[in-house]
C-alpha cells in the first residue's frame, strides 16, 4: 500500500521514523511532506495513486478526493473534520478516522487559562508594568463562585469542567445528548438560552456542523450579562465573530477570549476582532503542546495500521 502524509505533524525527525518502522519493514511505500500544500493542484500531486493519506487540519475539498484514484482511507491528525468533504468521501466509500482525544487535556488547560487571564486582566497587568503603571483599574474577579456555561459536554468540554469544579465554580450545560458523567461533575443541564442568560463565563466545546454553525449569534448574545466572558477554543464559526466584536465594542459583553477564526491564522490586519475591545487572542494553539502533538500522531498512525490489518478506530465514516 501507498501512504502519504500531505503535511508535517509537529513531531521530532525520530518520532516519525519509529512511527513509520513496521510500515516499512512490511513492505508499504511511504511518503511524507515537511510543509503544508498550496492548492488544489498541489495537493492533488502530492496524493497521486496513494491508497491512505494523512492529513491535519488544511482543507481537503471534494475536487482533491475524487482526483485521487486509488484513495481508500484518510486518517485526520485533528478532532474535527469539518474541513474535509465526508460527503464525497461517502460517495466513494472512503473511510475517514480522526484523532479524537488527542487535545483534551491540553484544550482544557488553555480554557482555563484564558478565563484566568481575562478575569485578573494579566495581560493588561503585564502590558501597565512595562509602561510603568500600577494596578489601577486592573483590580480583577476570582474564578471561584462563579457559573460557567459548557456548551458541549464531549470529552473536553467534562475535562474543563472538572478543571471548573476543583476551583469551586457552578456548572450549567447545553448538549445535544445530557450525559450522567456531567451530572456527577455537577453539570445541571439547561437550554441554551438559560444558559447564556445566567451564567458569567460561557465556554464552547461543539464540534462544527449544520446545527452549530452561528450558535451563538446577534440573536442570543443579547441574553448574555454585561460583565459575561466568552470563550471559543472550538471552531471558529460556532460563532458569528461580527455580531460577538460589535457586542464587545458596545460594552454588552465584558470580555471575549478567541483561539478560533473563520480562516487559520494569520488574520488580516483588518479583522473585527483584532480591533474589538477586551479581546484575549491566540493562534489556534489551544491543541498545540509537546505532549499532545506526539499523542496525536500515535493516534493517527494507529488508525492507518488498523485499516492496513482490516479493520478501523477512531471511526468518522
């Protein structure tokens, strides 16, 4: 079999060659490539005749499957899979696992440390002693008492809360399916509306699809409290990124931390949200840790022996 990996897996030279020994002791050609596809046609290139690919998370779109003659199987080195077409996959009976799980925890500890930051202003506070300033203004809240919102209880979404919980925090939850396991955390399951309406952080953990897509929007951000903080490390168009940057500027909301956009960055100088007031924002890293890179490319070249010896894990489709 021919596997090509399209793009690099943040993972050491030695990693991926012991991630790579039985394949090759097994008789399997295998390819990789140290940067990111530019394009359609790049991409349809670098996939030729191979029977399984890898990729991350840049878009695989439909017109780059069905040019791939021989494509049997995508192991997606990332949770979400919105970014590759499962609707052409599905015609041409492609299989599709993911690497659900490898972020969890390292997800769940940057929610925590963007709800930290905004609440005790440490970036301000670092940003007035470099200019020597004092703590004026930069008073801030405590974490403990406070309600958070889980909008999507999945893995990570019970991993931050139970990092929510050890600091004392009440815990409401939005889900598709309520899960006894949120329960024992003290999730008490609400609508969403209930949810935004009382709580005074919300944090977003769904997965991107027709019924998540805008979730949270003009419509609904109205029900937030003034001093609310939203936080988004799920996918960037969960949200309606307009409609949360005209509610920071109006001061309807107080704060907004934001890992995810409607493209990858960089973002264009112009972009709402880089002029939007009391805004904490970083470079889609909430995955990204030493630790979670080299679990996830276990996890995504586990998939491939799977498949390889007949059956599959980590199963999309």
């Amino acid at each position: 079999m021919k596997i090509v990996m399209l793009e690099p897996l943040a993972i050491k030279n030695e990693t991926l060659i012991e991630l790579t020994k039985e394949l090759k002791e097994k008789g399997h050609e295998f390819i990789s490539y140290d940067s990111a596809a530019k394009g359609v046609n790049e991409l349809v290139t670098r996939i030729g005749d191979a029977d399984a690919i890898i990729i991350a998370n840049n878009p695989l779109p439909g017109e780059v499957i069905k040019a791939a003659p021989n494509l049997k199987f995508i192991s997606v080195a990332f949770t979400g899979v919105d970014h590759v077409d499962l609707e052409t996959c599905r015609e041409k009976n492609i299989k599709v696992s993911n690497a659900a799980g490898y972020s969890t925890q390292a997800v769940a500890e940057l929610v925590i440390g963007m709800i930290i930051s905004k609440l005790r202003n440490i970036v301000e506070c670092n940003s007035a002693v470099r200019e020597g300033k004092t703590k004026d203004g930069l008073v801030g809240y405590e974490l403990s008492g406070k309600t958070v919102g889980i909008v999507g209880t999945g893995a990570i979404g019970l991993k931050t809360a139970q990092l929510l919980k050890a600091f004392g925090c009440k815990l409401l939850g939005y889900s598709k399916t309520e899960k006894e396991e949120a329960k024992d955390l003290g999730i008490k399951y609400v609508s969403l509306n209930e949810l935004l309406r009382s709580s005074d952080i919300i944090t977003l953990h769904t997965p991107l699809n027709k019924e998540t897509r805008f979730l949270i929007n003009s419509n609904n951000i109205g029900l937030m409290k003034p001093n609310a903080v939203l936080i988004n490390c799920a996918r960037g168009q969960v949200i309606d990124i307009a409609a949360v940057a005209q509610a920071l500027n109006e001061g309807r909301i107080a704060g907004a931390a934001i890992d995810v956009f409607e493209t990858e960055p960089p973002l264009p100088e112009d972009h709402v949200l880089i002029s939007a007031k009391n805004t904490l924002l970083t470079p889609h890293v909430a995955f990204a840790t030493h630790e979670s890179m080299i679990r996830r490319a276990r996890i995504t070249f586990d998939n491939i022996y799977a498949w390889l010896n007949g059956e599959q894990i980590n199963t999309i489709i």
